[in-house]
C-alpha cells in the first residue's frame, strides 16, 4: 500500500486534511484527542479498502508498520467515532467541505469544456445503506421495504469530469426522501460556489419527485442556481400537458431511436414538448415559483392495461419536470437530456457501497454519521488522486483506481537504516502514478539497480 501511502495521502495532507481536522473538530475526552491523526487514519483506511472498524488494522499488518508512521489500533478510532454527537458530526461536514475545495485547488475535479453553455451539474438524491439487526440505532423501514439508514448525497459534475460529493446527510431509515433537504441544498451549492470552475452560467441542480416541494425548489434559487425536477403527476400537471397542441411534440433519441440521415431527425415513438407553468400556486405569492413544464412522452405498452382489445389510437404515458433554466441556453430536447443524465448520481451510491459504505459499522447513529462523512472524504480524495493522473482514471470507479493506483505490491528491503521500496516492474501504470507522485510529493528518486 505505499502508494497510498506517500502519493494519496500526502495530496489529503497537502489538502491540509491533518490542519482541518484538528482544527474543526472539538471531541471531548481523551477519545477526541488527536483529531488531526485520527481523522487521516480512518480515511486512510478507506482509500486502502476498509469497510468496517476492523478493517483499519490494515494499516498495521505485515510491513506496514516500516512504512507508516502514528497509524491507530481500529478500537482507539471505534472510540472516536462512538465519541461523537450530531453537533461533531457537523463539525465533520465543515472540515469535508473545506477539504473538498482544497483538493479542488490541486486537481481540476470540476473541468469545464472551452462551450459557454457548459453547466455544473449538482444532483441530489437518497439511498438506503442496508442494516440488520435491531442494534441500530435509528434504523428502519423507509419506501425501499429494506431495514436500512438514509443517506442523502448531494455530486457535483461536468460533462468531462467525474461527480465529487458535495454534500452529506445520514439520516433515519424510516424518514420521507426530501426531509432535510432544504438544508443539504444550501450546503451543496455553498461547497460547489468555492470550486473553481470556468462556466459562465448558473448551476443546475437536477432531483427526481420526491424533492419537488416550495421548499427545496426556493432554496435552490436563492443559493444562486436553476433547478430541473421531476413533478408528480397531480390533476393541475395532468390538466397542463391536455393543453399540449399535436403538433408540439418532438422526436428525441430514446431507447431504440434510428437516425435518419436525409432528414437530419431522429425516427423515435418518443417526443417531448413543453409548456409554461407556476409551480406552487396553493403557496403564499412570494413562493410561486415560474419556469418551463417539459413534458416527454412514449407510448404506452402495458398488455395488461388492454384486457384483451386493442386501442383505437395511440395512448401515451407521460413524464414530465420542471425547470427555471433560460430556453435561449436550453430547448426543449436539450433540457429533457440534461435532465435525464441526473440518474449519474446512482453510480456514485453504487460506488460508495461497493467501498467503505458497504457497512455502518457502529451501533450509535453519530458515529455511523461520521463514518458517512469520512467514506465522503475518502471518495473525493480518491477522485482528486484519478484526476490528477490524467483522463486514462477520471472516471474510474474507486475500485478500479484503488487496483491499479493503491493496493500495489511493493518489497521493503533495508539497508545502512534507510527503508527502500522495490515497486513491481512492467507495470501498466507506472505512468499514472508516477504523476500523482511527482504532483503529491515531488520527483520519486531515481530507480535503484
């Protein structure tokens, strides 16, 4: 694990991921103390690949310890996290935020094209990390039917770059989705305003049904961004897309879409329109929100629904979601792509359970809400590592760049007290590391023959 060692970690301690945490974070009692070694360790620890509080004794094992200096024994970071209340969990979310935009300032993780219409995406959703038993704490049955806690993730993405975590909330089992949303959405935009981007425009912030509210949906535009989000198909949506004119709809690229190179169109059964429309009406005047209804539709083929006899004509089933952004910048089939690349947030949550979120591992709900806050930070120190190497890793899940950048065997041979290092030879990403080297720590010393 050398790599991880002295290239990603080095990058977290140039971050100033040590001065953050012992500055920020006031854990009382001796299982507080030392937060700016502690808090290095866990993440560390999950970068390698652990997943529980016994997993971090993989910093001790075998050779490590030549190699790695002041790594903790895992019931001395059990006791650390178990210290902690919601307010140090908090206290956890300052030092990820200012963490991320530090990292940010060594790795271009939110790239923009040379387009001016380019966006900072920021997509907000939920997932339920699966728990079993009733020891728990705030564990419970939420709309998946799973026993499990809520996670609330907030990514931030481009078209060329791979989607950081900005945001962070763990929350009850059993909660409803947009429950603390509106302050998680405040907190995303806040993080993604310090990150240094070349767009000119608004950020867009993309959600499905579940976070169409006033609330949400003015938090957002007070934070400065647009919004794109799915609404629920109540009677006063229903009784604006019946106002739709025929003639309105579009061909788009859909599943099993043919491109039709003489018209230059795309031959698909599904179309998209749009409408303008006022969400909210039955709120107070000052929370009327005024943007586009964008409609998309496609045939309905559900057997069952038949009974036996074919229609007359066409019957559609539709989807629609609202959005603020400018139709100048956006049209109409423009704005339904953009919005339907919202499920890349998915990714991020399969991501994080195939890594250290594949347990919560503690039975007192503050410390599994730390444990979310440090898979966050290891999950962005991991990205900022990829990027750093160039486009061959951007985009490569943690698995992959923990394969080919950290869990690299090296033989540790001593000689005149001094440790070497022998990394293997023939290796396929010699050169990806050797750039996250030289940026985290300088040039590597010449090779020993």
């Amino acid at each position: 694990m050398f790599p991880a060692r002295k290239g990603i970690l080095t990058l977290a301690r140039s971050a100033g991921l040590h001065e953050l945490a012992q500055q920020h974070l006031t854990v009382p009692t001796d299982k507080g103390a030392n937060a700016g070694l502690k808090v290095p360790s866990l993440v560390a620890g999950m970068v390698a690949g652990a997943d529980s509080i016994d997993d971090m004794a993989l910093l001790r094992h075998g050779g490590m310890g030549r190699v790695f200096v002041g790594a903790y024994a895992p019931s001395t970071l059990g006791s650390f996290l178990r210290a902690f209340s919601f307010g140090h969990v908090r206290q956890l979310d300052a030092v990820a935020s200012r963490f991320l935009a530090r990292l940010a300032e060594q790795a271009p993780l939110i790239a923009t094209s040379t387009d001016t219409r380019e966006r900072v995406m920021i997509d907000i959703d939920d997932t339920i990390i699966e728990v079993h038993g009733y020891a728990k704490q705030g564990s419970g049955y939420g709309y998946s039917g799973v026993r499990g806690l809520n996670a609330l993730l907030a990514t931030a993405s481009t078209k060329t770059s791979a989607p950081v975590i900005v945001a962070q909330r763990l929350r009850k089992g059993s909660c409803g989705s947009p429950r603390g949303a509106k302050r998680l959405v405040a907190d995303a935009l806040k993080t993604t305003s310090k990150l240094p981007a070349e767009s000119d425009l608004r950020p867009l912030v993309r959600a499905d049904s579940a976070f169409y509210g006033a609330e949400v949906v003015n938090a957002v535009l007070r934070g400065g961004a647009d919004v794109s989000v799915t609404v629920r198909m109540d009677p006063k949506v229903k009784a604006a897309i019946a106002t739709i004119g025929d003639r309105a709809w579009t061909p788009i690229a859909y599943t099993d879409a043919v491109f039709d190179e003489p018209t230059g169109t795309w031959v698909s059964r599904a179309e998209v329109a749009e409408i303008a429309f006022t969400a909210f009406t039955s709120k107070k005047k000052a929370d009327q929100v005024t943007g586009r209804l964008v409609v998309r539709r496609i045939p309905d083929l559900n057997p069952s629904a038949k009974n036996g006899q074919e229609t007359l004509f066409d019957t559609w089933r539709f989807h629609a979601f609202f959005t603020t952004t400018d139709p100048n910048t956006a049209d109409t089939v423009a704005a339904d792509k953009t919005h339907r690349a919202h499920a890349i947030i998915e990714q991020v949550h399969a991501d994080l359970k195939h890594a250290a979120l594949a347990h919560l591992p503690s039975g007192k709900f503050t410390a599994n809400a730390a444990w979310l806050v440090l898979a966050v930070m290891a999950f962005n120190l991991t990205r900022a590592a990829a990027t750093i190497t160039g486009p061959g890793l951007a985009k490569a899940t943690t698995a992959t760049i923990r394969r080919k950048l950290i869990a690299v065997p090296a033989r540790v041979a001593s000689s005149a007290r001094r440790v070497t290092l022998h990394l293997p030879t023939g290796w396929p990403w010699e050169t990806a590391w050797t750039d996250l080297f030289n940026r985290a720590c300088g040039p590597p010393p010449a090779p020993t023959t």
